[in-house]
C-alpha cells in the first residue's frame, strides 16, 4: 500500500481523460460501456448543460434514469455545471410533461429558452418527443429495445442520442448492440466507449477519488491495486464483479435464470415488500416458506410467500450462518407457526429438522422435499415459469441476485439433466432452492387446514 498513485496527466482538470474523451465526442449516436461509479453519468450532465445552453440551441434534451432518484441527481448535477459555467438556468421543479398519461419530469430551463427533461425510466416518456436523447443505465431498464425503438425517432430531425450502461447479461440488447459495433461492422454506426474499473485506475481515477472523500475514509490507504480488490471483495461474487466493473456481460447461455428475467420480477425502489407476519396473518393471509438447510459453509435460508390471487409476493427472508440448531430453531420456528405450508430440505442435515418441525406442526403443514436429481428440476422449473409469468415478485439484493444466477442447468453424457452451483462465500446457491421450495409450497397448499396459533414452549 505505500506504492505511488497513479496521478492523472492533468491533474487540474476537471475532468479525467477517458470522461473527456466522452464529453468531447459529438456522433449522432454514440454508446459507453462503463464500470459503475466512474464519473460517466455526471460528465454527462456537463455535456447536457453546456449543448443546452448555447445560444441557437434548436433542441431541448430528454434524459432516462433508472428510477426518480437518479433521475433528480441528473438535474442536480446540471445545475452544478451551470453554475460552474456561469450559465443562467431556472430549476422549474417536477413538470407535467404528458398531460394524457400524467407522466413527469424534472425540469432545468436555460437562458438560450430550451431545456433538459430528466425523467425516470418509463419509455412511453420519450414518444413524440424532439432532441436529444440521454439514455442512462440503459440495460437496466425493463425493455431497453422498446426504449431504444420510441427514444431513437426522436433525433430525426437533429440531435443526438447517447446511450450509458453497465451490462446485466448478454442476452440483453445493451450487449447487442455492442456486439453489432464490435462483429457486425457498426450498421447502426454507433460511436463506441469502454471503460473498465482498470482502465479508469490507469487514467488517475483513484487519486481524483481520494481528493473528494473525507480524510479518514478508508480509501486513502489504497493504492490502485489495493483499491481494485477492495471493489472485487466487495461485490457478491465474482461473476457480479465482471459484468458491474469490468464490461463483461454474464452468459445468459449457461445460467438458468437470465439477468432481464431475475430483474423483470424485483420490486421496484419504493416498494415495501417486508411485512409484520403474525398481523398479515390475523388479516387472513396465506403464507407459504422454503427452508433450505445449512450449519457451517452454506447459509440457513427461511423464504416467505404471500399469496394474493395468482402472484407470490416475497414478504420476509431470514438468514442464518454459523448457528447451532436450538439457536436457529428459536428464530425459525415461531415463523413457522403463522404459516399455511412450508417444505424443508430434506436432505442430509435436513432429515432432523423436518422430523422435528412435523412433530411441532403437523405432516401436512411441514413437506420434506429430499434433494435428487429429478426433484431438483421439479423445484427448479416453477421459479422460471414464475417469473416469466409475471407471477413472482422477489426483492433486488446482490446477493439474491447472486444466487439466482449460480445456478445452471447441465445434461450429461447420458441425456440427465442436473442442477448445479458453485460454492463460493455467499453460499451454494442457497436462496433459489428456499424460494423453489417456497413456490412448491404454495403451489400444493391452497387446501390445507385451517390455520391455529401455537404456542411454542420457549416463547
């Protein structure tokens, strides 16, 4: 860590050279492919700021968030520039900008009388709109294609598009795009940008980094290499590191569950999706959990279900590593009393805990689901066609996602199919098989009996 730090070539710019290249890059359509956290979104803000501005200005400039939040960061960060650049602007606040469909945005309005529109992610928000187009975590919306086919009109007649993403899986048309510049001789004739976590590291990023955090933030002991693998450890695992820092999309062949599929079934960034169990019980709830089974390296996972009409809505996830038994039962069971049905692993370590929870609840209440081949793909083939029914709703958390994607599907040399997963720190894939088992649980348990409190002796 006492190694010396890359300094940029420049070092009183504002800007670092790759963030340059970007802003000074005028292409009708142009395209960057980015690490996370890099200072692409707010050069961007520069560039909508000072094009907006200029006296003549023909066009307003329509932007695309991930969600509200990004969305308002956007303005902040052009009215920043604008007062870097001494340049009147007037924030008008939140603006109907679709008086049919009530659809808003947040509005900056410049002396030159044109404006940046910075709106969250939905793609009916660009149609019938002239200018510029700023589509910012393009891979990350719902359906980038039909984002891409109602902004793209838009630049008929003069302006310029640009597109700004980390990937999430390379079946997206983010990773198509590319894939067209990069092997198919650029149709789109699309102005091309990457810029890894390294590549950013070389380009002096650390050092404009530490220059902006606080003194006792941990980050000024790193030098780059130090830095590099204080991100890696960070993200969930090493796939996740790939795709969000170093431009390589995950191989949506080889996974069970592809990106946009996973992502397609999240809540969105408002929603609450925990819940008091015992008062949605009294309310007349069905619950349904998978227990997937772990002492030591894996995680103990409980996944809860609600049912409400033909949807599973995931209401609480409990995580347990490293507990004795008694200990986990302590927190587990008094949940497994409010519930309709559960299914347990039943599996090695297993086979105890679902002869003790039948004991506790009753056969019918608690089903031990003994891990095969077969009955893996049993479990396994629900979630998807959940999913792609639109009739799973599961959490965004790293580590969830994570376990999604560790699973894959594998057919061997005599035509069996098999499920497997890596082992890695975050566990074994831990999370899918307590949702799986979840999902069977609800899927079998609409005609159980009635629901009765119990009264467990430790409580």
């Amino acid at each position: 860590m006492g190694n010396a730090r890359i300094i940029p070539a420049n070092p009183d710019a504002i800007f670092l050279p790759f963030q340059e290249r970007w802003i000074k890059d005028d292409s009708r359509l142009k395209l960057m492919e980015k690490s996370r956290q890099i200072g692409i979104s707010w050069s961007t803000a520069y560039k909508a700021a000072e094009r907006t501005a200029m006296v003549g200005q023909k066009w307003d400039q329509w932007v695309s968030s991930r969600d509200d939040l990004q969305a308002r960061l956007f303005i902040e960060d052009c009215k920043l520039f604008a007062n870097i650049l001494a340049i009147a602007a007037e924030d008008l606040g939140e603006r109907v900008i679709d008086e049919k469909t009530k659809l808003t945005a947040y509005v900056l309005e410049f002396a030159s009388g044109k404006r940046i529109h910075s709106m969250s992610s939905n793609p009916d928000a660009q149609a019938g709109k002239r200018g510029g187009r700023i589509l910012d975590e393009f891979a990350l919306h719902p359906d980038p294609r039909k984002l891409w086919s109602i902004a793209y009109p838009g630049i008929t007649w003069g302006g310029s598009m640009e597109i700004i993403s980390t990937h999430r899986g390379s079946h997206n048309f983010f990773n198509q795009l590319i894939r067209e510049v990069r092997e198919h001789n650029n149709p789109k004739n699309i102005s091309l940008h990457r810029v890894t976590l390294q590549d950013a590291l070389d380009s002096g990023f650390l050092w404009k980094l530490q220059k902006a955090l606080p003194k006792e933030h941990e980050v000024h002991e790193m030098d780059e290499a130090a830095y590099f693998d204080f991100i890696k450890a960070g993200c969930a695992d090493e796939e996740s590191f790939l795709q969000e820092y170093m431009c390589e999309p995950a191989d949506d062949d080889s996974a069970f569950l592809e990106y946009d599929l996973i992502a397609s079934c999240e809540y969105g960034e408002k929603d609450i999706w925990e819940v008091d169990l015992a008062e949605s019980k009294r309310r007349g709830a069905q619950l349904f959990a998978g227990l997937d089974i772990g002492r030591k390296k894996d995680l103990t996972v409980l996944w809860v279900l609600e049912k409400l009409g033909d949807v599973l809505y995931t209401r609480a996830i409990i995580e347990l590593r490293n507990m004795p038994k008694p200990d986990q039962e302590k927190v587990i069971w008094p949940i497994l009393s409010l519930l309709d049905r559960a299914c347990f692993d039943n599996t090695g370590l297993g086979i105890g805990w679902t002869d003790d929870a039948q004991k506790a609840f009753g056969q019918y209440r608690i089903e031990g689901v003994t891990f095969t081949g077969p009955t893996k793909e049993a479990l396994a083939y629900p979630v998807r066609g959940a999913m792609e029914d639109k009739k799973l709703r599961i959490p965004y958390k790293p580590e969830i996602r994570a376990d999604l994607r560790a699973v894959t599907k594998v057919t061997t040399t005599a035509g069996n199919i098999r499920f497997t997963a890596e082992r890695s720190e975050n566990g074994h894939a831990d999370r899918f098989w307590a949702l799986a088992l979840a999902v069977h649980a609800a899927s079998n348990g609409a005609a159980g009996p009635a629901y009765t409190p119990m009264r467990l002796k430790w409580l």
